[in-house]
C-alpha cells in the first residue's frame, strides 16, 4: 500500500511516468479536454473534489519546474487562486508563465493528461511542468 496521499491508479501512473518536460494540467469540471489526451476523471459531483485538493495531492508526488496559468484566472479569482499563490510563493510550483484561456487550452493539447476536478468556479486550471529530481 503507498504511503503518501495519492491513491487513485490513473493519477499515479501518470504522475509516476512523466518525464522531464511533460505537461499535467489540473482543470475545473469544464475545461473541454482536446481529443487523444488522456482524460483523469475525478468528478464525482460539483465541488468534490475541489481544485485546490488536487493540486495538493499532485503535488506531494509530483516535481514540479514550471507552471502555466490562463490570465482570466486572475480577474475571476476563483477560491484555488489562494492555494496557488501560496504555494508559488513558498516554491513549490516552480517558475510562473501567464497566457490568455485560448492560449491555455491550446496547450492542453500537449499534455499527457487532464485531471478533471469538480470544480465548479471557472478558470480554475493549471498547467504542471514536471521538473527532475537531481
């Protein structure tokens, strides 16, 4: 039985294979997910789970190098906002780039998967770059 906090089997073979570069992006209940990218449904009813745990529990497992956030995320302020700042500001969410929705959801065509959340607050999404450990 794993010891850290995330147990769901999709996410954690995910997470367990990225390699240095790939993409993981973490998106609110209604972020369309672009065909042939792999889809981690978490939904389970609006709010459960929220965002902001996601993010978390990724992170415990997950280095991080970079992350990706669409402007508008800015203006709607969405509750997750508060979690992702503080985490930027202690570290762990790496180095930040700031692109409009358009161009955020292009990018989710890179990505080796999408985690969908039961958020319900738009523009609750981010792109992880996955760092390396040495």
């Amino acid at each position: 039985m794993k010891k850290t906090p995330l147990l769901n089997i999709a996410l954690s073979r995910v997470v367990a294979g990225l390699g240095h570069g790939d993409i993981l992006v973490i998106g609110d209940a209604g972020l369309p997910v672009p065909p042939g990218v792999e889809l981690i449904d978490l939904a389970l009813t609006p709010g459960i789970p929220d965002f902001a745990s996601v993010l978390r529990t990724v992170l415990s497992e997950m280095q991080i190098e970079r992350h990706v956030l669409a402007e508008e995320m800015f203006q709607a302020a969405p509750l997750g906002l508060i979690d992702v700042e503080q985490l930027h500001a202690h570290g762990d969410l790496g180095r930040r780039e700031v692109m409009s929705h358009a161009d955020f959801k292009a990018l989710c065509r890179q990505a080796r998967a999408v985690v969908r959340t039961g958020e319900c607050r738009p523009y609750s999404n981010i792109a992880l770059v996955a760092g390396v450990t040495f």
